[in-house]
C-alpha cells in the first residue's frame, strides 16, 4: 500500500514536471508566432514614435525649437519609451523569454488595443470576464454530449440490429462537419426562416432586468450553440462507444457474467462499461480538445462572448498580450485536464501498471 | 481477373460503401471536368472579378432553376448592344461638321417580375467635347418616357437609369426599374413585350457612337451570383478538387506517418517511446487552429502553407494517443511474445505483426479523416483566413457568412456551398464508416 502511494506521487511529480514543460514549450512557441519571431516589435517601434513625436510636436513649448533640436528632443524621448517599455532590448533571447515567464506567472499585462467590456485594459480582466461564458456554453454542450452518447450507446449495444441501432448508424457520417457548420443550418431554419430563436449574441437587447428574465434570455441563447455543438459529435460518438461496448460484451468474461444469470444492468456496468472505461475516457478528452479549437469559429458564428471570440479578435488586431493570455490559460488548463486523467487512467485501468506502463518487457 | 469480379460482387452486401465510393468518383469527374473545361488562370481571373467579369452580371442574383418554385417567370438579364449589330443605328448629317445618331435599342420582356438594375454604358469616340444625348423609353403599349434630357457624355459613360432621382420622382416615387416596366392595369407585374431605349445624340462628323443596354434580371446561371456580381459556379466547380486535394493530402500525410510512428514508438519504447510521447503532450497542448490561424494572420495565407502546416502539426497529434492505446494492447498479444521468442528482428516486428494486426482497425480513421480536413479548410475560410486567390467552397461560405445572406434571405448563397461540402464529407464518412465493417469483423459477427 505504502508503495502504491510512494508510486503514485513519483508518478505525480514527473508527471505534472512533463505536462509544465509541455506547456512552457507550447506558449514559448505562441510568443514567438503572436511576435513574428520579433517583426512586430517594428510596427511597434513606429508607433511609438509616431505618438511620442506628436506629442511633442502638439506641445506649444516646443515651437520655439529648431528643426535638429526638436528632432533630438523626439529621438531621446522615443529611447526613454523604448527603454520604459523594455523593447530597446533585442527580442531573442531576453524579451522573448520575458514574455514566457510572465505568460507562466500569469502576469497577463496590459493589452495593446482591445478593452474588456467593462472598460479595462488588463488582459486578465478582458479574459476572465468572458470565461464563464465559453465554461457555460461549452460545459453544458460537453456534459450532455457525455451522458447522453454514452448511456444511447450501451442501450443501442444491448439491441444490435435493431431499427434503431440501423438508424443511428446510418446517422454517424453526419459528423464529419464540424459545429459551426451546423450552427450556421440552425441558424437559417430557426432564426432566419421560422424567427423563433434568436440568431446569436448573449441576451435579448434590452437586456432584462430580473435575474431570472436575464437566465431566461441567456438559455434561449445558448438552445442553437449547444445544439450545433452536440450534433457534431452525437452520432459519431454514439457509434465509436457502441463498437467498443459491441466488442466488449463479446468478450468470454462477458458471457460467463450472462451465463452465471446477473441482471443485464449489473453484466453492462461491471462487466461492460468497467473495461471500457480508459477508451472512452481518452475519446471524452479528445473530444474537450477538439471542441476548444472548434469554439473559435461557433462562437465567432454565434456572436457568443466567449475566449474563442476573444482570442480571434485578438488575432485580427494583433493583440499580442491577449493572444498569449488566451494560449496561457488554454495550456495550463488542457494540462490540468491530462494530469487529471492520466490518474483516472491509472485508476480505472489496472493493466495501464504505474511506472512499466511504455516499457518492454 | 476473377478474384476482382468476385471481390466486386462482394461489395454489394455494402451499399452504402458502393454510395460512398459512386458520390466521391462523381465529385472526381467533376474536379477533372472542370480542371479542364476552366483552366486554373481563367477560374482566378474569374474569381477575382472586377468590371471586365463582371460588369454584366447582376448582383446577388438567384439560380435559374428558381423559376421552378414559383409562378412567376423570373427575368433573365437581357444584354443590348450596338456595337454587337443589335438594334438600329440612323445617322443624319447636320451642317456644321455634326451629326445626329439615333441608336434604338429593342428588346423583349417576357418575364412576370421587375429586374434588379437598368443601366446604360454609353463610348464615345473621336470627340474631342463631351456630347449631349438624350434617352428616352418606349413601352409596348405605346408609351414613351423621356428618362434624360441632354445627358453630356464624354468618353465611356454610365448611366445608373435604377439610381435616377429625377426619374424616380417622375415616375411618382417608384424605382425606375420597376416603373418603367410595370404594367399600367397591374403595377405589381411587369408590362410583357417589346421595349425601346432610344438614344438621340450629336456628335461631330468623325465621331463614333455605340450604347449598350443592360437588363439585370433577377436569376442567373445554374449557381446564381454573389455579392459582387461574380458567378458562384467558378467557386462551386473549382471547390471540388481543391477540396478533395486537401483533403485527401492532408489524410495520407497526417495518417501514415502517424500510424507508423507510433507503431515504432510503442514497440521499442524506452526513449524513443518518451521522446514521442513528450511531442505529442507538446502538440496537444498547442491547439492546430490557433497556431494556424496565428501563421495565417502574421505570415501566409496560401492554401500549400495551410497544408503542410496541417500536417505537421497533426502527425503528433491526437491519434497518436488512440493509436499508441491501440499498439500497447495489441503488443501484449501471445503471438508477438511467440514472434520474440523465435528471434524475430524489432522491423520484423513492427511491420509484420502489429502493423497488420492494427491497421485493418486503422483503415477506416484514414478515410473517416478526410471530411474533417475539408471542412478545416473551410474553417480557415469562414475566419477570414481562406487562400487569397483561390475560389473555394469555404470562401462562398465565408462571403455568404459576412454580407448577412441568411439575413437578407439569399439562402442558395449559403446552402449551395454548405450542400457540395455535406456530401462530400458524407460520401467519405460512407466509405469509412463502411471500412469499419468490412474491416472489423467482430462488428459483423456479433
């Protein structure tokens, strides 16, 4: 017992030390990419200048100067600017690696152009205002996609062949497009033909007064997105988890739990489901992944004020300090995420043996 | 010979891999029609637009095939030009050194509906003074409407006759397209027969004259047009092969190499196991569309740079975690400990007991990946990050997406592109959902 647990912490630790330096890599690589491997500090350096000049050339004080003065003046204010905002250094390797270990701290800074709704200027702020949005939206649609895909699919297993099995089957190549694309079909049938729901965005303009007017609103919202999101995966997800169950449950283990006369609910939870938990497991976490890059574009389609938004609008304006502070946070918790779920592995899959698991034998 | 035959016969206890495999070799046909028929340079030209391509085609314009659905005949647009012959052409020599041209410009409507646009391009050459025309609009029942009186021309001209204010309030506030056609008993259909725009100008002796009329009408083509007027068949036709190309590229060259490098990585372990793994943990950690989208904004938005982009970033991707899960299972199995125990080589191995025991299982994720890279390609579009020059499927939708055709009710413009893209998608998902079957015997047999 004592070394399951000296295991599992070493495990823990080399883990969480890996899963960091992935994360270090991955945002290194996004300050790199946000910065043009330093060509923005360019565009940067002109607009600096062309504030600092005009401020200077605006101040009545400064009429009186002649034309090489002046010039002078604009030169070693536009240094003081430079060297205050840390960019008269070279951009590989000191202010690269600047930009990494604030990323890392999560001092997200200040964003260059965009404001958060309420005024700020703080990435941080910008970013954790919308948040809870993209946790409500994305949540919601995941859990039920969950429960919902795994719970069909043991039922549908149970009755292979079945109209309804033939049904669903049929249905899997639906998912192949992704949410947008059905958000967009959405859209047209229930916003631009029928008018019934709204076509996107987060409330009802005015917005509602009452708490629960203001809820109301936002689920009439949130009905297209989450739908869009769970027709994407639905039908795939449905037949991924009934092969496996369908393969499972075919198993000698299997029919000897039948033979013995269990219940049909007791052989499909612990003779079925118990094993094929680490698959499904993996497939739900890829799946989370998978819809974190899709919600850039559902929630650009859907007007959705959510990080994907963010992180878009970010890129068109280039907004350096945003982008990285979105990558930051996606990393940090996509890492939490495997480390949660490689104990899980270990958990639910003894033959996954802590320490041996990539090794020969 | 025979083992074909009855391979083939074998098929059709899949009918819907025979679906799959009919609707992709149809949308192959097409890609190699049109690859023929217009050529790359033409079909970028087209795309690109602008007044020589598009100056005659009406804007936002519906599919022909729209008269189908409704009673009404819809007006086709009509294209009068002097220059071509149509129409008659009198000239009168004045004294002075002038003359006086008269171009009478007929044509017939036979359509129930109003055209979205009237316009008049009018050149004139060899005249060193703008010149003073008159136009005017004979109706079939008889009546004539002076639309302008003493309009100077110099050069080319172009008269907007729908954006003519003065005419408009001549025509008791209605739009000059829809009140110069109405029908008189009914003024909500449009007046059928043959029409006359009458051109009267003078001009010196040496000059030339020639007017062409344009009718926009309200469909056009078998795919309509967008907002710029251009032809959404070129980016319908030449959506195909780009689709598939990319596609298909982009499977084969994400798969394979995953497939094996995991195979490798997971059979001998060790190092080379933690080294892959590490890079994947990496690749997961840095989503593909973001960076992609980051390349295509700071740096290229070519479609090839997409390409190797994709693949790049997805050899380490996500399959390769199912893969591995898959290979540390089946490399557990008794036979590859016999396979040990003889002595066989680590290549041997892996290209000869686990690849073939796991890519059957394998086959149908190649296929079933295709559509996820068509619609990642138009993903890139729908951001606004579609190839500059390409006409795309992605691109309609993105161009359909931002002009609010939903909005505006021009659903063909949206559903057109998003249909080609659903059943290319679902014919590769035939085919590879089917695969699974054939592939997976124990799908079968339970």
């Amino acid at each position: 017992m004592r070394g399951t647990i000296i295991r599992l912490a070493r495990m823990a630790a080399t883990r969480g030390l890996f899963l960091f330096l992935a994360v270090v890599v991955g945002v290194y690589l996004t300050v790199v990419i946000a910065n043009m491997g330093g060509e923005l500090d360019k565009v940067r350096t002109a607009q600096i200048r062309e504030r600092v000049g005009l401020s200077i050339l605006l101040n009545p004080v400064n009429r009186q100067l002649p034309p090489e003065q002046l010039r002078e003046l604009v030169d070693t204010e536009v240094q003081n600017e430079l060297h205050r905002l840390g960019m008269d250094q070279p951009f590989f390797p000191k202010r690269s690696f600047t930009y990494l270990w604030n990323a890392m701290t999560l001092q997200l800074g200040w964003a260059e152009r965009m404001t958060s709704d309420a005024g700020s200027r703080t990435v941080q702020l910008i970013l954790v205002e919308r948040l809870p949005f993209t946790l409500a939206l994305f949540g919601t649609a995941n859990l039920l996609l969950f429960f919902l895909t795994l719970f069909i699919a043991l039922f549908l297993s149970r009755r292979y062949g079945s109209f309804l099995d033939k049904v669903t089957i049929a249905l899997a190549p639906s998912s192949s497009a992704p949410g947008w694309f059905y958000g967009l079909f959405l859209i047209l049938i229930f916003a631009a033909v029928f008018r019934v729901l709204p076509w996107g965005g987060l409330v009802d303009a005015p917005i509602p007064s009452t708490t629960l007017g203001y809820g109301l609103s936002v689920a009439k919202h949130m009905i297209l997105p989450t739908t869009a999101v769970v027709m994407s995966t639905f039908f795939a997800s449905i037949y991924a988890w009934r092969t496996f169950f369908l393969i499972y449950s075919s198993e000698d283990y299997v029919e000897l739990a039948r033979a013995k006369g269990l219940s049909s609910s007791n052989v499909d939870m612990r003779y079925v489901l118990r094993p094929t938990l680490p698959p499904i497991i993996t497939n739900f976490l890829l799946v989370l992944i998978t819809m974190w890059m899709g919600q850039i574009v559902l929630e650009t389609v859907f007007q959705w004020p959510g990080l994907g938004r963010v992180f878009y609008q970010a890129i068109q304006l280039s907004d350096t300090p945003v982008i990285i502070g979105v990558i930051v946070i996606f990393g940090y918790l996509l890492a939490v995420t495997v480390f949660a779920l490689d104990f899980v592995y270990a958990i639910v899959d003894p033959r996954v043996r802590i320490g041996v698991g990539g090794e020969r034998r | 010979m025979r083992n074909w035959l009855t391979g083939l016969r074998g098929l059709r206890r899949y009918p819907s891999l025979v679906a799959g495999i009919v609707v992709i070799a149809m949308f192959i046909g097409v890609s190699i029609y049109t690859v023929i028929a217009i050529p790359y340079s033409q079909a970028i030209a087209l795309w690109r637009g602008g007044p020589e391509v598009t100056a005659t085609n009406p804007k936002n314009a519906a599919p022909v095939w729209f008269d189908l659905f409704t009673s009404d005949k819809l007006p086709r647009t009509i294209i009068v030009d002097s220059a071509a012959g149509a129409g008659t052409r009198t000239e009168q020599a004045l004294g002075n050194g002038t003359k006086q041209v008269n171009i009478t410009l007929p044509f017939q409507y036979a359509y129930d509906r109003f055209p979205k646009d009237l316009r008049l391009y009018t050149q004139v050459t060899n005249a060193e003074d703008s010149v003073s025309a008159t136009v005017s609009w004979l109706t079939p029942d008889g009546r004539t409407i002076v639309l302008q009186e003493n309009r100077s021309i110099r050069g080319s001209d172009v008269y907007y006759i729908s954006q003519d204010e003065a005419l408009r309030a001549q025509l008791s506030g209605v739009a000059p397209q829809v009140g110069l056609l109405a029908n008189p008993q009914n003024r909500s259909k449009a007046l059928e027969g043959n029409y006359e725009l009458i051109l009267t100008a003078q001009v010196p002796q040496a000059a030339t004259l020639d007017s062409r009329l344009v009718v926009y009408g309200t469909v056009y083509g078998l795919a309509g047009t967008d907002y710029r007027g251009r032809d959404l068949m070129v980016p319908l036709l030449w959506g195909a092969p780009i689709a598939i190309i990319f596609g298909v590229l982009a499977a084969v060259g994400t798969g394979v190499l995953t497939f094996f490098l995991s195979a490798i990585g997971t059979w001998l372990g060790g190092k080379v196991d933690t080294a892959f793994q590490w890079i994947t943990q990496v690749n997961l950690i840095i989503p593909v569309l973001p960076v992609l989208i980051l390349v295509g904004h700071f740096y290229s938005r070519s479609i090839w740079t997409m390409l190797g982009l994709v693949i790049a970033l997805s050899i380490f991707g996500s399959t390769m975690l199912t893969n591995r899960a898959m290979f540390l299972q089946a490399k557990e199995a008794p036979y590859i400990e016999a396979a040990q125990a003889y002595g066989a080589k680590n290549f041997r191995i892996i290209f000869r007991y686990l690849s073939p025991r796991i890519a059957p299982t394998l086959l149908p994720q190649f296929v079933l990946i295709v559509p996820t890279f068509v619609f990642l390609e138009a993903t890139l579009a729908v951001l606004g990050l579609g190839d500059p020059v390409l006409p795309t499927w992605g691109k309609v939708l993105d161009d359909a997406y931002m002009e609010g055709a939903l909005y505006k009710g021009y659903y063909y413009w949206f559903l057109e592109p998003a249909i080609l893209l659903t059943i290319l998608g679902v014919g590769f998902s035939l085919i590879g959902y089917s695969l699974d079957r054939v592939f997976n015997p124990r799908l079968r047999s339970v």
